[in-house]
C-alpha cells in the first residue's frame, strides 16, 4: 500500500479496520506507523469501522487521533476525501 502512494500520490488513503475486533500490540503498531507514514508521504489517512475496543487500545498505545479522520462507513470516508482540499 505505501509503495502505491508513493507512485499514485493520492490525496488521502482509507484504512479499512472494520474487520478488527481486537488488537494485539504488533498490529497497532503496524497501524500507527502506516498511518504516519502515509501522512509523511502528504496523503491523510482516513480510519474505517474503528470499533470502541479498538480505538481505546490505540488510545492506550499512544495513538494520536488528532491527526486522522474517522468514519464507521466506507461512504463516508470516500465523502470526506472527495471534499478534503
């Protein structure tokens, strides 16, 4: 996925999670540092289907969702990145 953005350049990526139900830290980890690298590459990242249980494990992982935006349904993060400048 990293390589396409670096060849594509899009302006946003989605990061279908709806299938997680739980965590464990190297799967965070994986979704943190991709997340991050995605933003260093100039494309924002949107979360889909982030789950309560989810969300508070990042959370505790450190997970800064300042920086990304989340939806619960794919068709709003495809609206999101349509009207994202």
């Amino acid at each position: 996925m990293l390589d396409a953005v670096k060849k594509k350049e899009p302006k946003g990526v989605l990061v279908d999670i709806s299938m997680l139900d739980l965590l464990d830290s190297y799967a965070a980890s994986v979704i943190i540092k991709t997340v991050k690298i995605i933003h260093l590459l100039g494309a924002c990242s949107v979360l889909i289907g982030l789950k309560p249980e989810v969300a508070s494990y990042l959370t505790q992982m450190n997970f800064d969702f300042s920086a990304i935006h989340t939806t619960k349904h794919i068709n709003e993060g495809i609206e999101f990145l349509n009207n994202f400048n």
